[in-house]
C-alpha cells in the first residue's frame, strides 16, 4: 500500500479517513530519499484529489473521496 509504504520511509504515521482511500492506485519515479514527506503526500494529493491534516510533526491525516 503507497500510504504505509511513504509512513515507513519517513518513519511517520498516516491514517486514512476511509480505508478505500488506501486502495487508489498511484505510480510515480518520486525519489523518498531526496523529498520531504510533506512533499511527497503534496504530490499523492494532487494527483489522487486528497486532502492531508498535518496533526502532529510526524503524523497525518488522509481525506476525501473514495472514487
């Protein structure tokens, strides 16, 4: 899953509103290593129409449409 594998990268917690948020389908070449986790999942949003809550230094929270 692309939401737990970003969490385990940057040692963050992602949670989702609705599990089907989980299961939308995403590729990219993005390089983990070389971006920000809040650059990640600002790209996740944009390309899968997600909003994400910062609610603490290392987690997240994940809404929107399940579509």
């Amino acid at each position: 899953m692309v939401i737990e594998d970003i969490g385990n990268a940057y040692n963050s917690t992602i949670t989702l509103e609705n599990p089907c948020l989980g299961a939308k389908s995403f590729s990219s070449t993005l390089d983990l290593q070389s971006k920000s986790i809040d650059e990640v999942l600002m790209v996740l949003s944009s390309a899968l129409n997600l909003n994400i809550k910062t609610l603490t230094k290392d987690t997240y929270h994940i809404f929107g449409e399940c579509k």
